[in-house]
C-alpha cells in the first residue's frame, strides 16, 4: 500500500512537472545527483570519495588550503539542441558548475593524491604526524 501511495506521489509530480514545462529536478537540491561524497579516515589518511558521472579531469579542480579540501568542477554537453536523431525533446541531464568544501585539518598539501575512474573520484589526504606537526616553540 505504501509503495502503490509513493507512485502515485512520483506520478503526480512527475505529470506537474511535464505539465509546466520543469526540469526533473527542479524541487531537488542541484548537488542532489552529483557531488555525492563519502569521507573515511584511517590512523594515516582521509579519504574523500565523489560521485562526478560525465565529468573530464581536466575540468575538476582540487585545492588544499587552510585545512580546507575544495572540489569544484564544470560539466557541458555538447550540442544541446539537437540530437543525431533530430531535436531533444526533454533533458534530465544537467551542466553546469559545482562546487563542494571539506574541512580535514592537519594534512600534508603536498603529498595529496586524487585519482578519477568511471565517474567517481577518489582523494587521498596523508594527516600529519606528530612530528610533522611540531609546533612547539624552544625558549633561549
């Protein structure tokens, strides 16, 4: 009963979506089908895993800053007004910008390894030791 309810729900929205002319998407959160992210940490890393279907590396950018892990990223299609089969009629895929912040303190910047296959990127973010991270201060 209650999935026959929640079809009805999707059913009916999806018909107001058809009816005025909305994107699929238009009540979601943008960042609802992309940028997804999972974050572990071990005794030595972080690690940063995100959902980027349709990306090119080449248009993901990474910084490190501040304790700060920003991931931000662009997504075209090209030709969007025609397909090889004549005009589309109706689009759920999306492009545009996007852009997520993560803040891991305590990282080594410069030993920051990302790697991007089949649509998910993965980045790996080596904490600092103690010893890296000595901070004291020797009095003369």
């Amino acid at each position: 009963m209650a999935n026959e309810m929640m079809n009805r729900h999707n059913d009916v929205f999806d018909a107001m979506n058809d009816w005025f002319g909305f994107p699929r998407n238009f009540f979601d959160d943008k960042v609802a089908n992309i940028m997804q992210a999972d974050l572990s940490e071990t005794d030595k890393d972080y690690i940063v895993t995100l959902d980027m279907p349709g990306f090119d590396k080449n248009k993901i950018h990474l910084n490190y800053q501040d304790g700060i892990l920003s991931v931000s990223g662009t997504r075209k299609f090209e030709n969007n007004e025609t397909a090889k089969n004549g005009d589309v009629i109706h689009k759920e895929r999306s492009e545009g910008h996007v852009s997520r912040s993560f803040r891991l303190p305590n990282v080594v910047a410069n030993k920051i390894h990302a790697k991007y296959d089949d649509g998910v990127l993965t980045i790996t973010l080596p904490k600092q030791n103690a010893e890296e991270n000595n901070s004291s201060i020797q009095i003369d």
